[in-house]
C-alpha cells in the first residue's frame, strides 16, 4: 500500500496549492500522475489534490487560468480532511509522497 495517512506526515512549515481563478481547488484524478500508475485500477480513480514544498516548481505547474497560493498552516489539511472526504478527495499528492485522508 503506497499512501500515508495524514496523521503520520509532519508537513513542511509552508506548502503551496494551485487553484483556478475563482480559488476552487484544483482536483485530479490519480490515474493522472503517471509516477503512481503501478497502483490498482480502483486506487487510480480517487480524487486527489495536489500539494508543492517549493513555489517556483509549483509556479512551473501553473497554467494561465490558474495561480498558485501559499498555505502558510499546512495542518488545516488535519482539520478539513473529514470536508474533502464529503467532496470525494480522499489523497493528496506531494512530490514524494501520497498521503491519505
């Protein structure tokens, strides 16, 4: 099993998000990242939002419609875990590392 739960991560101090103009959260599936395609088909159909530890590699990410926005108090991802479940997210994706909710 490749994912982390969340309350095993110590976060970096800043992490930075992608999101579209409007601030929506910018959701993926995980079949889309072709680092975690050697998981099941069943895992590859969760919905994921994605996290960066360095702005200028989330800024290269970021398309035109989009910008990039700093979580200063990554543990807020602890405290609204239970909101992005509701919406289906259950994974977010790090560089290194998939954490679940």
């Amino acid at each position: 099993f490749a994912s982390i739960p969340i309350n095993e991560i110590d976060f970096p101090r800043i992490v930075f998000m992608i999101v579209d103009n409007k601030v929506e959260l910018e959701i993926k599936y995980l079949q889309d990242y072709p680092k975690w395609h050697f998981l099941s088909q069943e895992e590859l159909k969760r919905k994921t939002i994605e996290i960066y530890f360095d702005l200028k590699v989330a800024k290269s990410f970021c398309g035109k419609e989009q910008k990039v926005i700093k979580v200063p108090n990554p543990s807020v991802f602890k405290i609204v875990a239970p909101i992005l479940l509701s919406r289906g997210i259950s994974r977010i994706v790090s560089p290194d590392k998939l954490i679940a909710l």
